[in-house]
C-alpha cells in the first residue's frame, strides 16, 4: 500500500500549520472482483472518493458562511467527481468508503477527518482565507489525481481521473480569479519553495477555462 506522507501547508493568520495528508490512506478495504486491479489502483479510487467529498464538503460548509456563490457551484462539480469515482468503484466491486454522502464533514480516512476540520476551520476566519483553502483544495487535488493516473494503465480509470484533473484545473482558476479580483497576486500553497511546482500552477492559472471535463466512460 502507498505509505508517501504528502504535507500541505495551511496558513492561518502568520502561522503554518503542514498536515499529513496520505498516510495511511484506504488501506485494508475488503473487495470483491478486483482480481485485475492491483492493490495501488483499488487505494486511489477509494482514497479519491473520499478525497472529493473532502473538497465537496468543505465548499458547502464555507459557501453560507459568507454567501459566496462560487464554494456552492463548485460543491456541485465535486458531487459529479465523487459520482464518477462511485462508478468506478460500482464497476470493479469495491467497498465504497463513504458510508452516507449526505453526511457533511464525516470520513471514514482519519486524516481527511481532521484535515476537513482544519480547513474549515481557516476558512470561517474570512472571505480571503475561505477562497486560498479552496485553492489549496485544488492543488492537492492536482497532484493527487496526476499520481493516481501515473499507477493505472487502465483506458476506464485513467479517462475518469483525467475528468477530474481538467475540472480541479478550472476549479483553481476560479477561485484565483476571485482572489486576485482585489488586486492580490494567488502564490502556490502547497509547495511554495518548488520552481517546478509553482510553474506549473501559473501555467494552469494563466491559461483560460476548459470546456470539455467530462470523464469519458470506457
């Protein structure tokens, strides 16, 4: 099982806070009919399930906060992320790690249990932090979902990921499109001192939104 402790960093008023984000995700789920899956790919597809309910939940706690329409639109995409990751985990027989969809805040991962109450959590302190947690959301997402294509070689898993890919890119540029709208400049969170890392997150800001996300089904 994949044991790669991702730390994000949170910044709350001066302060860093890294949580751990991967550890121990998924692990031991009991399958049944996924003799052609290995065991990397059955932990992501039900890492990201509840990965995207993660993302899901958060948007619509803080969107009422501060009646920012942008968190509820965006919840709605990531309800369509957790369905397409259902379907894949309907498909191959998992044991689907979200229990009630309707249960906001509740993850069967411990990690993304705390990690949920810790983005919530600097999301209330204003409008400004509420948006830079969405973006940060956008960017683990990123990563997480690149790393879960480069362990398939299945045509079905990976077209579904790369739907989430694309929708988690024009995600984060909407969420920066509403930072940067006061005249700030949106700086990577997740690795701030990687040059790579940041490229690649102003290459995905500075280019326009992508029409096309939907996950095609093979």
């Amino acid at each position: 099982m994949l044991k790669r402790v991702l730390k994000i960093v949170l910044v709350t008023v001066a302060i860093l806070v890294m949580m751990p984000l991967h550890a121990g995700k998924g692990g031991g789920w009991s399958t049944v009919g996924t003799a052609r899956l290995t065991d990397i790919e059955i932990e992501y597809i039900t890492f990201m399930r509840e990965e995207e309910k993660l993302a899901r939940d958060v948007y619509i706690t803080l969107g009422p906060a501060w009646g920012q329409t942008i968190f509820g639109n965006i919840a709605t995409s990531e309800q369509q992320h957790m369905d397409a990751m259902k379907t894949l985990i309907e498909k191959y027989g998992l044991i689907d790690p979200v229990v009630d969809e309707n249960d906001v805040g509740s993850f069967v991962n411990d990690e993304l249990d705390e990690l949920y109450s810790v983005l919530v959590k600097r999301g209330e302190q204003s409008p400004y932090q509420a948006l830079m947690v969405g973006a940060l959301i956008e960017e683990v997402d990123m990563e997480d979902i690149q790393l879960a294509i480069d362990a398939t070689n299945r045509k079905d898993i990976k077209a579904v990921y790369e739907g989430l890919l694309c929708g988690s890119r024009n995600h984060l540029r909407a969420f920066v499109a509403q930072i940067e709208s006061d005249g700030l400049v949106y700086e990577s969170q997740l690795y701030p001192d990687d040059a790579e890392w940041t490229a690649f997150i102003e290459s995905v800001i500075n280019s326009p939104m992508e029409r096309t996300c939907g996950a095609r089904r093979r």
